[in-house]
C-alpha cells in the first residue's frame, strides 16, 4: 500500500535538511528526509525506488576535510548498503562548493564499490552547491532555482529521463484504472460493492478455481487490460519522449549468444527463486521427465531413440556436438486452465538444445512440421527448445503434480507453441489430382 519516496536528502545538518527537502517537494513527488548520524542508519526501503539522492559530501567530521577519502568512504558505505539490484537508475546529487571533487569521488567508487557492485553505479553523480538555494546560517530559501537546475540535469540523461517518466505514467494509469473501479462499484446494487465487483472481475479473467487459490494473481489478470490501455492511450503527450534514443548506438552492435538468451529469458521465462516456485501444472510449465518415464508411449524404446529418430529430423543438430535433454512443457487451452477444468493435464514432449557462443542457432529442418523456441536459460545454460508436436502426453494432476519444474513459459511465447501445436493436429487434407502440363 506504502510506495517509497523517489527523491531522498540525506544531510546532518537540520536546517539545510527541511530547506532542501521542501524545496525538492515543489517537483510534484515526495521527498524522504534523511537526517544523516554515525550511530544510525535510514531503513532500507526508504531506498528501494530512489531516483535522485541528494547526499552532502561532507558527512564525517568537517574538521577533517583535507581528507575527503573519509568522506568518499561513508557515501561508498551508504550506496553499497542501500542501493539493491531491484532499486533502478538514479542519479547522485552531492552538495558541496568543490565541484573538482566529483572526479575525484567517482574514481574512488569506481574502484572501491562498482566494480564488485555495478548494480549501485548511478547514471550520473551532479554536483551542485548549497550556496545557490538556501542560506547557510538560517536554511531559509534564496533566489536559486533548485527544481529547474534539476530538471536540466535529468534533460541531460533523456535515456533515464524517459525511464522515469515511464514510471511515472505507470503510477498514473494505475491511478486511473483505480478510478474506473470506484466509478464502477457505484453502479452495483449490495451491500459490498467493492468486494463484489472484485471478485467478479477475478473470476471472469481466470475462473473460480483459480480465483480462490491466488486471489492477488486473479485481480492483476483482470486490471491488466485496463492498466494497459490507459498506458498506451494516454492523451498527454510528454516532450521527454522526442529524446530518448538519443546517443543510442547505430547500426546497433551485434549481441552475444549471453545477452541474447538474457534478454529472451526476461522476456519469455519466469524462473524460480527464492520467493517464487513453479508449479508443474501451471501453464507453460517447462519440467524434467519423471523417473520411471515411459518412452514406449510414444513408440520409441528409449531417450537415444528419440534424439536420432525425432530430434535430430526436426532441426539441423550435429548430436555428439551437441549434448540435448529431455523436458516436456504443460500447454492446453487457456480457458481449461483458467477453469482448472477435472480431466488429463497435457504435455508437449521437449528437448533442451545447448547453444554455442560463437556459432549459428538451431534451425528447423526444411520439411519440419516441429517449433523452436529463441535462446533461453532455464537454469542449465543457454538452451533453445524443440517441440514436434505429434509428441504430445497427458497426466492426471497428481501425477503431474509431481514434476520438476525449471522454469515457465510466459504467455506469449507460450501461445505460439500450443498455436504450432494444435494446428498440427488440425490440417485439412484432401485427395487431390493434377493435370501434367503439355
């Protein structure tokens, strides 16, 4: 419910602290104060979207400052415990009247903390002094413009600039599709609208089964459409935009086999981890085969079999090159798995096929009816997968229930795979005869 500040202040002295901060707060956001003790710390998740920190570069004792490397220390301790992989860009706004400091402060953390760390690397470190914006004995304001000095700064980053302000569209949209909800409830009868319209909605997107398993998945399926039409059919038009290619690279340099499945990965792939497991009998689920699999269900009498015989005729693969596995993905309608209709849970047979930097992508076989996937990483190393889709099995949830799931296919990668699938099993065919020519 409580989303964190996107400008912090951090400053030991209290005046300068609720001077700058107010200032800060004519942007439009909320400003966090962060008033600066040895003893110490903010909470981190003060920090966890923080997109322009203004910290005084003289933290530690000011007596002290012919030795700015005490200095630089504390602000590599404060970025190197606050900044998180998850936290985004931000910029670094440092106070101080010595702006040859900078250079100096951006070697020292580029040897002692982003290099081990480049998750906690700003896009740009600013300096700027006190002096121009508040009165030094009092804290009260002057004559400098604090808000349009950082507005040109962030204009100089338009690649930032635009991220942020797809940020702050996101937040924006979000506020109108809640309105659109409110706006909504007032048209139902009942005493619980709100609860109601909720419900309704999540059982529409994903059925009652699913709705009551994963109430917080079941509204985010229903809000989805909204959010995303009020993102994309937003009637102001923000001039940060026109920029935000700028200083991009052309022609676009060639990608690596690494950052291309990375990409691929974040793009098509939900993984596992510490917070999120997969169910194996969630769509697009991508699991190992079970222990005792049975390969005479398909006709063939082991996994060997299957390479040489089905594998190797569907895409073009040099098999003592390259090392494939076995995998089977949970496809099925949309609508069966919404319902979490009582019946067989099918699988399309798989197999994972190593990819080589260096060397081209598996391709499909000329005459193949089969489907392979762009490079991924399902946690075994960069891999493409290959389904034929006469090799299809079904289980029952129980059974299923029991596999191994690496990874899942997210929804669009995963549509034209049972697409590829179903049409298969779907071709017309006729008799047909034809003239020779003379």
């Amino acid at each position: 419910m409580f989303t964190p500040p996107r400008f912090i202040v951090i400053d030991d002295d209290l005046n300068h602290l609720e001077a700058i901060a107010t200032t800060i707060q004519a942007l439009g956001s909320v400003c966090a104060r962060v008033h600066y003790t040895p003893e110490k710390d903010a909470p981190k998740e003060l920090f966890a979207a923080a997109r322009a920190i203004f910290i005084d570069l003289q933290l530690q004792d000011r007596s002290a400052s012919s030795d700015f490397n005490r200095h630089f220390a504390e602000i590599q301790r404060i970025l190197g415990k606050f900044i998180q992989p998850t936290n985004g860009p931000y910029i670094l706004v440092l106070w101080t009247d010595e702006a040859g400091r900078v250079a100096e402060l951006q070697s020292y953390l580029e040897t002692n903390l982003f290099a081990s760390t480049p998750h906690t690397k700003p896009i740009a470190i600013v300096p700027l002094s006190k002096t121009d914006y508040i009165d030094i004995g009092t804290g009260e304001q002057t004559a400098g413009d604090l808000v349009e000095d950082i507005r040109k700064h962030l204009s100089a980053q338009p690649a930032m600039n635009a991220l942020v302000q797809w940020e702050a569209e996101v937040l924006s949209a979000a506020t109108r599709v809640l309105s659109d909800i409110t706006t909504l409830t007032t048209e139902l009868d009942g005493d619980a609208p709100l609860p109601t319209l909720l419900k309704r909605l999540a059982v529409e997107a994903v059925g009652h089964a699913n709705a009551a398993d994963d109430p917080r998945a079941s509204v985010h399926a229903a809000f989805l459409p909204l959010l995303q039409d009020h993102l994309q059919n937003a009637s102001e038009v923000n001039d940060e935009w026109s920029r935000a290619f700028e200083s991009a690279t052309e022609p676009a340099p060639a990608l690596s086999k690494a950052q291309v499945s990375m990409l691929n990965t974040k793009l098509h792939i939900t993984q596992p981890d510490k917070v999120r497991e997969i169910s194996p009998v969630a769509w697009g689920a991508v699991c190992e085969p079970e222990a005792n699999f049975d390969w005479n269900e398909f006709g063939l009498d082991d996994e060997t079999a299957y390479m040489e015989q089905i594998l190797a005729k569907g895409v073009r693969i040099d098999l003592a090159k390259y090392k494939a596995s076995v995998a089977q993905i949970r496809i099925g309608a949309a609508c069966d798995y919404a319902q979490k209709a009582v019946g067989p849970i099918p699988y399309a047979l798989a197999a994972l096929l190593p990819v080589k930097e260096g060397e081209k992508s598996h391709e499909l076989n000329p005459k193949s009816t089969g489907w392979v996937s762009p490079e991924l990483d399902l946690g075994k190393g960069i891999v493409q997968i290959f389904v034929d889709p006469r090799f299809v099995r079904v289980r029952g949830a129980k059974t299923a229930a029991s596999f191994n799931a690496l990874g899942r296919i997210k929804e669009q990668l995963l549509l034209e795979l049972v697409s590829v699938v179903s049409h298969h099993s779907s071709r017309p065919g006729i008799v047909r005869f034809k003239a020779t020519a003379r």
